[in-house]
C-alpha cells in the first residue's frame, strides 16, 4: 500500500457514479463499489485484485484511532464506518434518511445550506411562524 495513495483511490472510485452507496475492499477480488443495489468493479491501475496487504492498508487507512472499528475487524473479520476526505462531500446518510421521514412528518424540516450568507436566511425560514413545506 506504500506506493499506492490512499485518498486518490477514494476518489477514483467515487467518480465512478454519484450515486455509489458503498466502497468494498476484500482480498482476491478488485476494488468495488455499491451502485444502485449492484456491486461494481473499478479497474484501478496496481490494484487489479487487492492483496490481503492492499485491504490491511486500506483497514489501517480507514480505521485510524477508531477502536470501535478496530475491535469489529478482529472480531468479525469486517468493519462498517464512515470516512470523508477534505474538500470531497456528498450526501450523508443523514440526508437520505430525511428525505424517507420528511414526508411522513410535515413539522420536521432541514435545510442544506451551501454557503454561510445563507445561514441567516435559511434558519429564518425554519423558524418561520407556521413552519416550512418540506
């Protein structure tokens, strides 16, 4: 993993599609990623099949000082968490799930606010009397 970096990787394969759920790096088989339900290859140059070095490094890369992920790789073999690269967003789980709860509960809303001058506006909206429309 030394001569591979690990966040151009992360990124490779999240260009694939915007709307890729998961990354998945197991031993044997390429690096894949979750794509509407499927799993999908991602050809990446010196990584064809990730060796059981490529997924330690990638473990140690993801997990840091994690030791709730730690401690479920040693134990089950395999660890669930979530991982962000500065200057590289996307939608968190957080949004998807509103998007599900929003219609069901009418008071509650959120809003994303992409650039603090909006900040004002978007809160005064929230807090309107009589609320917001999702």
């Amino acid at each position: 993993m030394s001569t591979i970096n690990f966040s151009q990787v992360v990124q490779s394969m999240l260009a694939v599609s915007d709307k890729i759920s998961d990354l998945i790096f197991s031993p044997g088989r390429p690096p894949q990623v979750e794509l509407i339900g499927k799993l999908t290859a991602v050809n990446l140059p010196g990584m064809e099949l990730l060796t059981p070095a490529h997924t330690a490094g990638i473990a140690k890369a993801l997990i840091g000082s994690n030791k709730n992920a730690e401690e479920s790789l040693e134990k089950y073999g395999s660890a669930d968490l979530s991982f962000s690269l500065t200057g590289l967003s996307r939608d968190s789980d957080l949004w998807r799930a509103y998007s599900e709860v929003a219609p069901a509960h009418p008071h509650f809303a959120m809003r994303r606010v992409g650039d603090p001058a909006q900040i004002f506006t978007v809160f005064h909206e929230l807090f309107a009397k009589g609320g917001v429309r999702a």
